[in-house]
C-alpha cells in the first residue's frame, strides 16, 4: 500500500518509471474490464491504452479517499461508455425484444469457467452488454445506468433481461453439451 | 424467480469483478508514446509561451525606450522656443553692456568673430589667460574636462597653442540655437550649457573668473557631458543558478533523449567571483575576471538491489546497498564509500532494465523505486571576455551584456542524496578539461557612492561544446543566474 502510494505521488509528478510501474501493477485487471465491455480484443487494447491515458492526465483527480483500484477501474469504465455514446456505435435495441423470462438457473458456476463467461458478456449486443456490465458487475442502479447511457430506465431494465436471458441460453448450451447426465432445471423460452 | 436471475448476475460478478487478463504485448510501449507525445506538444506549448513573454517583455521595452526619448525630446521643444526668444533679448542688451565693460581689454575693439562649435574638442586650462582680461581662465583641476562641444577662438584669444573661452565667444554661444538634444553639431550648443550662458544674464558687473569657476563643474555633470573618462572598476559577484542540460546527437533515437529527459532533472547550483571592467569612455564596456561554477544535474531514477544478478529492487539502506543509475553524460566510476557497487543501466524505454559493470550482468525487471537520488556535479574557473553596454543612463544603469568564456574543469563529483544524507560515491568519467561557453545577460547598477555601485544581473550561459568527450550523447550544460554584486570605479 505504501508503494502504491509512492507509485502515485512519482505518477503526480510525472515521472515514467512510476506509470510504468502503475500500469504493471493495473494493466491485467483492466484489461479484463475492458474486455468485457468490448466486442474485441482489439477494441479492449484501444480502450485500455485511451483508459490509462486519461488517468495518468487526471490522477490528480484522486485525492488518495477510498480504493485506487475503484477509481482508476471508474475512469476505464467510463472510457468504454465514452466509446458507446460515439453517434457511430450508437445501437437501436428495441424495447419489443424483451420477454420476461422464467428461465432456471442452477449450479452451472461449478462447471463453467471465467474465460468463457467473458466470452459470453463479449457476444452479447453492445448495449445488453454494457446494461448487464453496468448493473451485475459493476452494481450501478438503473438509474444511474440510464443517466449514463442516455436511455430510459425502462430500456435498461429490459435490456437487463434479455442479456441474462441471453446468458442464461448460452449458459443452458454449455451445460447440456459438456455435462450430460447432470441435467439442470432449464425452462427455456426461446433461443438466440 | 427473482432469486434464479440474482444467482446468473452473482456468477458473473463474482467470476469476473477480479479477472485478469494479461493485455496484448506492445500496449505499454504503446502508451509510452502516446506520453510521449503530450509531453512534447506540452513542452512546446511552454517553449510558445515563454517566446511569446519574452517577444512582449522585449517590446515593452522597446517601447518605454522609445517612449523615455520621445518624451525627452517633447520636454525640451517649448523650453526651445521660449529660450531663443531670451537669447534674442539678452543678445541685443549684453552686446551693448559688453562693449562698454571691455573696452579697456585687447580685444574690445574687435568685432565679434564666427566661432566653429566642434564636437568632442576639450576645453582646457590656459596658461595665456592672465594675458588676456577678456579671456575666462578655469581653475588648474578643470583641466582636461570634456564638455561635449568647443569653441574654436580666433587667434587673438588663444596663445601658446591653448584654447580660450573669451567673452565674445559666451555672448555668441548665448545667440547660438540650443540642441534638441544633447548630440551637439556646429551650429547648436547642449541646452543646460546654452541655459547656463542665457541665464547668467551677462552684464558688465558680471565676473568671468567667477562664472568660470560655476562654468567648470557644470561641464562635469553627467547630463552635459557627452563623453566620460575612462575608467576602470574592479567587483565581485555571486550567483544561485539554475542548471540544466541540452543532450543531443545525430541520430539518436527520440525515446531515449526523452528518456534521459525524463529521468534527469536541473540543479540549483552557485557562482561567484571577481571581475575587472575597463571603459574607453563610452557606452561600452570590456570585462573579465575569474569565476568559480558549479553545474550539474540531478538522476530521479536510480535503483538499489541486495547484489548483481538480483532481481528485486527496493529502497537504499534497507538491506538494499548496491545501487544502479543511467545518466548521459557518461560512466560514472565509483569509488565505493559505503556503496559496494556502482553499475550504469543500459536501457531501452519500455523494455527490461539491463544492469551492467566490467565483471558481470544481470538482467532485471523494474521493480520498487529507490529513495535515492544522484547529484552529478561539474566545478569549472570560468574566465569571461564580456562586452557591457549601456542601454539606459540613469540613476539606475541598465546594461546588456553578451561574451564568451573558457572554462576549465577543476572538478568532478557524483553524489548520492538519501534525504538529508550526502555520500560521495564517485566521478563522471571522460569530461573535457576546457569548454567554452556564451554569456547573455541584462545588468542594473546603482550608485551608492560617488564610486561605489552595486549591481544585479540575471544572466543565461550556455555551453558551446559537449563537456562530455564521449557517452551517448552531446552534452551542453547550460545556466540561468542572479548575479548581484559591488563595484569599485577608479
């Protein structure tokens, strides 16, 4: 902790080796959340070099209150919503698309690893992905997500639904593929 | 139901809120550059604005220059007008008073001769004087007293090849048009001289002796005088300077003059010594002396490791005692106080650190950073050949001064600061004995004794050649200083 202190003051005052340094000891975990919020790993290595750079401009910003990974893990996220409000990566999801499901879900956490639910967030549509990012993991409120992304709470509450109902289908898929014999409870309504 | 879709966002928080990729190779460098490139545009958006200071500095003050002689110019201009009217009258009325007062004297029946003003002719003690009862005689320590303009008498004053100011020729330098300014030519002569003649108001009961003698200081003072003795002065001067260094070579590569940019940093340092100033006369002044400077730069970045070949650095001092550091100026060669090994990193921006000396090497990683840092320090006698001008003479002086000088080294030092610690572990190797080096500056001085001056120059040196025979780069050390100072005119 006392290092990471010293990494931010030589950040503070611009010194190289200390944003080397912080990026080393940040770079995979926010790697990992900007692979979650984009469609490639491509657009996850711009998110992540635009993300640093905007905290090695603005880590002045942060006043050494609360968690630095929370913060700097704030400023990647935001980088990757910055991308989504682009009028270019603007996507329609029709609010006609949500069904509320009544889908089971069991215990397939033991037989499904990390790497593939990254995969399966990576797949959703941009928007359910960012909605579900937003909500499951990062723990915004529909509100704060709407705010965020210029929808309504509505909209991200449907949203929300059709990616776990997404999730949930593909999760459904793997299971039934690679664990014959331990049948969960599925009550699926319709595929992807 | 709610609880079943709880369950899908808990595994994929729980799964993922920690998960951690390795990202794409390169995205570091990538970064760097990007850095990189802020800085550069940063750097030169500051480079811009001190250019755009420096250009407004410079035309303010070349406008209140411009300003100060404008004014003096439109100061005089109604004093012009006003005092060829007095001439007119005083002319008229000190012709007839003075042909009846002198005409006892030799040459009170000559009539009035033209009388030349030259410029830069002295006006000197004559000895033929008391031969001649219309002839002003100025006191024995007027001699050689410059007054900025003469009087070519006629024949008839002057003797023994001495020249004479006679009466004649005060009336005719009363009827003479006074000079803008106080550049005198053959047809004007300098207003306070001009206003000193009018003002006197000659009449017959008027002593010439006596105005002689109020004639002789007046001819001293600074604002008749266009032309000053010369002189010398000895000083001594001290100065903090800022130090810093310009590195380049052709060819290098931009990151790595980054890099030591970077890394290297200025240090505050100091100067002083004496100085000896000669003055023709002029504006113009020459000087030299002898300075003591030291100058140097500070390493941030330097690493400290149990041993070579360790892979893991930390802080000096805590069971860390040998450090690494890269400069680029050149090998620093230890000599070992408390400090078992002295090693230069070879590095290249966003790759590992690889940590050299003669014997062995290790290849390391960047790990924690050492709370030392490294001071190295160059001590040089500079001897100046400088040329003041003066720009402004007033009460305060203002001076520009530009020159070069040869610096030779006397010394060479490498320190490591630990805080409010000092060790001295080594030398620079391969610095050049003998460099030289370019003044730019801007002088005040003040007079708080008719000899005695106190002075203030910030000043900026720069350093013609690489100090550094070899390493990486052309290093050319450079200084801004706050020379102040007192000097003795004689």
């Amino acid at each position: 902790m006392e290092n990471l202190e010293k990494i931010i003051k030589g950040c503070l005052a611009g010194k190289r080796i200390s944003q080397e340094a912080l990026y080393k000891e940040f770079s995979s975990k926010m790697y990992a959340v900007c692979l979650r919020y984009s469609g490639s790993e491509d657009e996850a290595a711009d998110n992540l070099h635009d993300g640093f750079i905007k905290i090695f401009q603005n880590i002045k910003q942060y006043k050494f209150k609360g968690s630095f990974e929370g913060w700097i893990r704030r400023v990647m996220v935001n980088v990757c919503l910055e991308k989504f409000r682009k009028p270019e990566n603007k996507f329609t999801v029709s609010s006609s698309e949500w069904t509320e499901t009544d889908a089971v879900f069991n215990n397939v956490a033991d037989f499904v690893s990390a790497n593939e639910l990254m995969e399966m967030i990576q797949k959703l549509p941009p928007r359910y992905k960012l909605v579900f990012n937003l909500y499951a993991i990062e723990g915004y409120t529909h509100q704060e997500i709407a705010v965020q992304l210029d929808i309504t709470e509505g909209t991200s509450k449907s949203n929300l639904s059709r990616a776990r109902t997404i999730l949930q289908e593909k999760l459904n898929e793997i299971y039934f593929s690679d664990k014959e014999g331990h049948l969960p409870v599925w009550k699926k309504k319709k595929s992807i | 139901m709610e609880k079943e879709k709880k369950h899908i966002d808990n595994l994929f928080s729980e799964q993922l809120s920690n998960y951690e990729a390795a990202p794409p190779s390169g995205s570091w460098s990538r970064i760097e550059n990007t850095l990189w490139e802020h800085r550069y545009h940063a750097f030169r958006r500051k480079v811009m604005r001190i250019a755009a200071v420096a250009i407004l500095f410079v035309g303010l003050a070349g406008g209140y220059l411009y300003y100060t002689i404008s004014q003096n110019v439109t100061d005089i201009s109604p004093a012009i007008a006003e005092q060829t009217n007095e001439v007119s009258t005083s002319a008229e009325l000190k012709s007839t008073n003075l042909t009846n007062t002198l005409s006892s004297g030799k040459n009170s029946s000559k009539e009035p001769v033209s009388y030349p003003i030259e410029e830069k002719t002295k006006i000197t003690e004559t000895t033929a004087s008391t031969a001649d009862n219309n002839a002003i005689t100025f006191p024995p320590d007027n001699a050689d007293v410059e007054t900025g303009f003469s009087i070519n008498t006629s024949s008839t004053a002057q003797e023994g090849g001495n020249e004479v100011l006679t009466f004649e020729s005060m009336e005719s330098i009363a009827a003479v048009p006074v000079s803008p300014t106080e550049n005198t030519n053959s047809k004007t002569v300098p207003k306070a001289i001009h206003s000193l003649f009018v003002a006197k108001k000659l009449n017959e009961k008027d002593n010439l002796n006596q105005f002689a003698n109020d004639f002789a200081p007046l001819a001293k003072d600074k604002s008749i005088s266009q032309e000053q003795e010369a002189e010398w002065m000895i000083g001594g001067q001290i100065a903090p300077l800022y130090s810093y260094r310009n590195i380049s070579r052709e060819g290098a590569v931009p990151a790595n003059t980054a890099w030591y940019n970077e890394i290297e940093t200025p240090l505050y340092t100091y100067a002083g010594g004496v100085n000896v100033n000669y003055s023709s006369g002029n504006r113009f002044r020459i000087r030299t002396g002898i300075y003591y400077l030291k100058l140097g730069q500070g390493i941030d970045d330097v690493r400290a490791y149990t041993a070579m070949g360790a892979d893991v650095y930390g802080d000096y001092k805590n069971s860390y005692t040998e450090i690494a550091v890269s400069n680029s100026v050149g090998k620093i060669t230890s000599k070992s106080s408390g400090i078992s090994e002295l090693s230069n990193l070879e590095t290249t921006p966003g790759s590992t650190l690889r940590v050299t000396n003669e014997v062995s090497s290790s290849l390391a990683t960047a790990g924690d950073i050492s709370n030392l840092k490294i001071e190295q320090t160059y001590e040089y006698l500079e001897v100046p050949l400088l040329v003041e001008y003066k720009i402004i003479d007033k009460t305060i002086d203002m001076l520009f001064i530009t020159g070069i000088s040869a610096n030779f080294l006397v010394g060479n030092q490498v320190s490591a600061v630990d805080g409010a610690e000092r060790f001295d572990i080594g030398t620079t190797e391969n610095l050049n004995t003998i460099n030289y080096s370019g003044t730019l500056g801007v002088g005040f001085a003040y007079n708080i004794a008719q000899q005695v001056s106190l002075s203030l120059e910030p000043n900026f040196r720069y350093y013609f050649n690489p100090i550094n025979a070899t390493g990486i780069f052309d290093h050319h050390p450079y200084a801004f200083g706050f020379s102040t100072g007192v000097n003795y005119t004689f």
